[in-house]
DNA sequence: AAATAATCTTGAACTAGTTCAAGATTTCAA
DNA sequence: TTGAAATCTTGAACTAGTTCAAGATTATTT
C-alpha cells in the first residue's frame, strides 16, 4: 500500500503505532497527477502540503517578466508545497508541477492541525524535516553567492544523480540559477575540455 | 529581566506557564557578547543556538579563497546558529559574530532536548518558526536569481529598515551577493539619479 | 588628540553569464 | 508513424556585476 513508505519515513524520526497510522490514513489523500499536471498554482491557495510516493515534481515561481525559477524538486520521499501557502492559507506565489506522473499523500490545512492535536510527536518530525529543509536552503544561497555556475552544477551533479537523470537540463539551469543556454556551454565545456 | 522578551515571544505561539518558565530558565544561560567578538566559530562545533535579547549579529561563512558571504543577520527577537552545526554537533561552517555589543540567551544541544522533553509544546513553537525562516531563506533564493542587485537592495531596505542602519554596507552587499563596490555604485546612482 | 583600523568611494579594465536568433534533436500524442 | 511540441545546441553581440588600485572618510583605541 502507498502509505508504506510514508510511514517509514515517519518512522525514521518518531515512532509511530498501528492506530497512529490509522489515524493518519484516515485525515490524508492520495492524489495522482499526470505529467505536466499542476498540483497548486500560483495564484491559488496551496491547499495541501504533499508527501511524494511515486514521480518527481517541482516547485518553482514564475517573474513579472514571465521567466521560470524552480525552488526545489521533490522526488520519492520527498516532501512539497508553498509552504508560506499552506501555512498562511493565502495565495502562492510558486506553482507545483508534475515532470513525471506521479502519486502524492496530501495534508491538508485542518486535518494537518487535527494530526498535531492527536499525534502530538507529528510535531517533532515536522520541526526535524523543516530544520533539515532550512539548513538545505542555505547552503543553497551561500553555495550560489561563492561558486561558479560550473561547480554549482558538478555538486548538484554529485549531490542529486537520479534528479539530474529524470528532469529536463533547462529546469536544472532554472534551479541552478542560470540559463539554459550557458548550461549547455557548460557542459560542453565538460565534455571538449577536462 | 531578560528573559522577559523570550518568553513574550514564545507565548505568541504557544503557552508557557510560570513553571515552564522556570525550567526554561534553569536550562538557558545568559551570554553577553563584545562588539566582533565571536560566538560560534566555523570548523568549531556549534554549541549552542542563540536568541537575541539584545544587540545584532551575524552569521557568515569564509569560502575558500577567504572571501565572506553573509547568511543570516540577527537582532532582538531573532534566533542564529549555524543550525546544521548545532543539530548535528559537527564542525560549523559558518561563524556567528556580534555586530554590536549584545546579550544572548544559549540553548545547549542536550539542555534543548530536555527542554522538548519537559515542555513538549515546544516542539510546536520550535517547528512553527523554523517553517518561517525557511519560508523566508526559500523567497531569498528565488529574488536573487529572479531581480538585479538594485531592485534586491530596495527590498533590504524595505523590509529591514532597522538592520540597514546598523550593519556596516559591506555585510549588506556581501547578504544581497554583490561586492561592496558595487553596491556602492548602486546607491550613487540612486542619489543622482531616479 | 593622535594614530590606527575599519569602512566607503570612484574609475578603468575585465569577465561570467545573458540575450537573441536559428537550427538540430528528441519526445509524445493522435 | 507522422506531425507538433518540447528540449537542446551554437555563435555573436551584449551587460550586469567583478576586480584591482588608490584615495577619502569614519570609527575606535590609546
């Protein structure tokens, strides 16, 4: 069954019992989405945070000029949304989108608050995967404000193989902070030179 | 007293008795810091997290060819560390130094957990503003590849209009990843220009 | 009140990365 | 299996931001 992995994952952090995960299928979906299907829009209010069983997907913000910028990829046990989104429950501004089709287990906003009344150490996984989220992030600022966008790809590279397999080079570019265009020069680059 | 603010701030959130408070207190330390004086030291293990009763820091991190990149700026009611440092008690990279003379109150690594254990709601509190500092070092990502270093100086200034008066325009630059000259250029061109 | 250290400014030369345009290749739906 | 859409490549012209160097200004310490 999907929740399987969920509930590993879960478990990895608290310890969860058999009527726990009772409670917790009863107060989420599943969701499947095609290829190139939206998840939330920006714009819209995120209704639901969303815990990847299958597929890949990402989360980006799209300028006034109209340009793309991912904010993260979500692969299998990975988790997405807008949180400001979700937690406010005002409109997005990134969209969430699938590469691959894909299956979810959604939470939503009130069943979230009913699962941290009735499971309370719910609350400790969330602060631990969001303090790991947060730690990701900065790295990722100090990471692209002190290297070149062609060490930032090598540890991407290194950091997320299967990612870099499964998602289009222009999207990688997007998340890496450059274009399309000088990506594919890079890699070039990589491939003439050493 | 200084806890005052600390405990005003955890109480927007979640609700502290007069005996949680007091545990609180037993399990914290005050700290007072001089002016550059550091208070986690990168390639040192961070040893506790920091909040801020008075004062303004920052954390930063020295890349490779010794150049310093500005990750986090905190002042009254803000919390810093080098969090992955602190939550896995390894080797920090960032530094957490005082801008100004300041008074901090520590969380040690072990009296933290204690403190989850003997004030369970604290998780809540913890999670709930990790969420927003998250949410805050996600949008930081996507303005910096999404608007130039003018427009991304503007909103600084907006939305820290008390940081701006306090924090030298190098660290400023060095936040926004630009170099102090340039930033400098930027806001001659303001004064004579629009 | 000096002296030193820290910070800020300015210009000239440079470069990492962008933009535009056009074609080549791959993927996918019908 | 073909046509359309999506993705990738390449080169030429450009620009936002960097680097270096030197001097000016402001803080801080003695």
């Amino acid at each position: 069954m999907s929740y399987h992995t969920l509930v590993q994952h879960i478990n990895r952090h608290v310890t969860l019992t058999e009527a726990e995960v009772e409670i917790l299928k009863s107060l989420t979906r599943i969701k499947k989405v095609r290829k190139r299907q939206f998840v939330s829009e920006q714009g819209e209010i995120t209704r639901y945070e969303s815990y990847v069983v299958e597929g890949c997907l990402r989360c980006y913000h799209t300028d006034e000029d109209g340009n793309e910028h991912v904010v993260q990829f979500a692969v299998e046990d990975w988790w997405t949304a807008d949180l400001h989104s979700f937690l406010t429950q005002s409109p997005a501004h990134f969209s969430v989108e699938a590469i691959e089709p894909s299956v979810l287990i959604q939470f939503g906003y009130n069943e979230m608050e009913e699962l941290y009344r009735s499971i309370p150490k719910l609350e400790r996984f969330f602060r631990t995967i969001t303090q790991r989220a947060y730690v990701a992030s900065q790295k990722r600022i100090i990471t692209s404000f002190s290297k070149d966008a062609s060490k930032r790809y090598d540890e991407f590279r290194n950091r997320y193989p299967t990612i870099e397999q499964r998602v289009p080079q222009y999207m990688i570019a997007s998340y890496l902070g450059i274009s399309p265009e000088f990506l594919s020069k890079i890699r070039k680059r990589k491939l003439t030179n050493g």
